[in-house]
C-alpha cells in the first residue's frame, strides 16, 4: 500500500508538472516582491531617518546662532539706528552704544561711549582701534564666523540655499542694506569682510542679492586689498592684521 501510494504521488506530480512549475515561479516571484516591499520600506525609513536627523542639526545650528550674546548684539547695531550694550561687569563695566548716522552723536560720559558703526569696521591702517572698537570689532568676528559656518553648509552640500535662507532671511537683508531702516555702514561692513578674510561670509551673502551697490562695494574692496597687500610687500604697511580677532 506505502508503495502504490508513493507510486501514485509520483504519477501525479509527473502529471502535472508544468502546473507546479508555475507554482514555483509564483511563489519566488511573490518573495522577490516581498523583499523588495521590504527593502523599499527600509529605504523609506533610512531617508526619513536622515531628513530628520538633517533637520535637527540645522536647527541647532540656527539656535546656537540666535541664542550667542554676541549675535543678539551685533543684530541690535545694524537693525534701525544702533544700539547700546554694557561690557565687562563692575568697575570695569562701560556702555557702549552704536549709531549709524552722524546726528546720533552725543557727549560721552566716563564708562558711556557712542562709537559710529562705519567707523568701528574701519581697516587699522587707517588709525588705531579703540578699546570700545575693538569690543564692537569682537563681536562681529563672532558674527561672522557663524556666516561662514552656514556658507560652509552650503558649499559641501549639507543644505541648500533654500533651506538656510528662511531662518536667517531678516540677517541677510540687514547685511546687505535690503532694509531702508537701516544705512551708513554697508561699505564700511564689506571691506571689513574682505580685508580681514572673511570671503566665505561675502560668499555667502552674495548668494542672496544681485544689488549693484553690493558688488561695488566688493569690487573697491578687493582693489584697496591687493593695494595693501601692495603696501605691505614694500614694508610701507607692517601693521599685524586683526590682532583684535578672537
């Protein structure tokens, strides 16, 4: 009886051969698709894994900008008229506030200073920096070490233009004279960058304007940058460059 049965399975299956061939070919297609929907889930879940790990880094980043003392003051001297911000603490605690325009200017009084933006950014070999310049040139260094940090992003691809620009869309305007509230020192802000370095800043705001002004503002500085450049290789210019740089 085992024997015919196993006979009779045998017939069967010789029978009907073609039918569970097919079979076999369903069933291993239907586990490539299965791997493929599992892989593809998988993928899914890498990409938005990464989107948001992306995200995340971007806005720390962006908090880390907006929350550094140094930003919160640099933004207060180029928004509207300027600002005032107190340094050192005790006896040693002086006031300093910034203006743009000439009229703002008034009496100093012993630890208050009023000290012009355009003038706080000027290159030392056109005088000496002051102890409340170079309290206001500081900060701005940090200012723009974080520019530079985010023209970095960009350039090795980490984040797009796009995806930088609403989060600092109001810092961009201001440093590249969009906002009418706020004028007397662009030109001054663009040698600074340029005679101190800071290309990738100038970079990186370029990348949101196409203003004439602008560029004519780099151009001239690039020209007064290779003239010192010129002056230093005579020994006519033998001044350290920022040594107020943090």
């Amino acid at each position: 009886m085992p024997v015919a049965c196993t006979l009779g399975t045998l017939c069967f299956f010789a029978e009907n051969k073609d039918f569970f061939a097919a079979v076999g070919s369903i069933l291993v297609i239907g586990t490539l698709f299965i791997g493929l929907g599992s892989f593809s889930f998988a993928m899914c879940q890498y990409r938005s894994t990464q989107i948001w790990k992306r995200n995340e880094f971007l806005a720390n980043e962006i908090k880390l900008f907006y929350s550094d003392k140094a930003v919160v003051d640099v933004e207060g001297m180029l928004d509207y008229n300027g600002e005032s911000f107190i340094d050192g603490d005790g006896k040693n605690q002086i006031t300093i506030t910034v203006y743009h325009l000439q009229n703002m200017i008034q009496k100093e009084m012993p630890g208050i200073f009023y000290v012009n933006l355009a003038k706080a950014l000027h290159h030392h070999s056109e005088g000496s920096v002051s102890e409340p310049e170079l309290k206001i040139r500081k900060r701005f260094d940090i200012y723009f070490y974080y520019i530079q940090r985010f023209s970095i992003f960009i350039q090795n691809g980490l984040f797009t233009q796009k995806e930088i620009y609403p989060y600092l869309e109001y810092h961009i305007s201001l440093l590249n004279g969009l906002r009418d509230h706020s004028k007397g020192y662009h030109k001054a802000l663009y040698n600074y960058l340029i005679l101190y370095d800071f290309d990738r800043a100038v970079e990186f705001l370029g990348q949101f304007t196409r203003a004439d002004y602008v560029r004519l503002y780099v151009d001239e500085a690039k020209r007064r940058k290779v003239e010192l450049a010129s002056q230093s290789g005579r020994g006519e210019d033998r001044s350290p460059v920022r040594e107020e740089v943090i």
